[in-house]
C-alpha cells in the first residue's frame, strides 16, 4: 500500500474502532509461555526452546540457556507489566472523562 498523502482523522478512527486487544488473552499466553518455560527447565528429559533456540537437555543447564532463559522472562515480565500498566491508565483516563462508573 503506497502512502497517498494525509489521512484524515475520520478515516483513521473508523479503521481503528473496531480494533480491539484482549488483555486477558494476551496475560493468559505469557502466563502459559512462563509455565511452560518452567517446565520444560524442570524436566530433565526434554528439550529447553527458547524464541526458536533448541537447547538439549545436557545443554540446558549451561551458561548460554540460563541466559537465554533468564532474558526470555525478564521479556515476559516487563511486556506483562507493561500491558498492566497502560490499561491501569486507560481506565483511569476513561473513568476521568466519565465513561465508566
């Protein structure tokens, strides 16, 4: 899509109204993505996968997985704590404007 000059206020709020982020789905996957990072670390048997990184399990207690692992939560924490923390705004700011009781 080429860019046709500027785009007028309407336009961009009739695209973006019917947009819609499903927090709970969204904190529901990083919950599953921690636990199963969890587990995948606790079982001696399986493989550790970290954002597509396949680490045997003779590997996975090594330096390179632990900070693999160590930054794929620290990722997960600050997006969740992120996520949290502009939807706690929004609210306020919706509920200032007196759209929410």
């Amino acid at each position: 899509m080429a860019y046709q000059g500027v785009v007028s206020p309407s336009e961009i709020t009739a695209k973006l109204n019917y947009v819609h982020f499903d927090i709970k789905r969204t904190l529901k996957d990083s919950q599953n993505q921690i636990r199963q990072l969890i587990s995948d670390f606790a079982d001696p048997t399986k493989d550790l996968v970290i954002d597509g990184i396949k680490f045997t399990p003779s590997q996975k207690y090594g330096a390179a997985a632990g900070l693999a692992l160590t930054d794929k939560m620290s990722k997960l924490s600050d997006t969740t704590t992120t996520i949290l923390s502009v939807f706690t705004e929004l609210y306020k700011l919706e509920k200032s404007l007196g759209g929410a009781s």
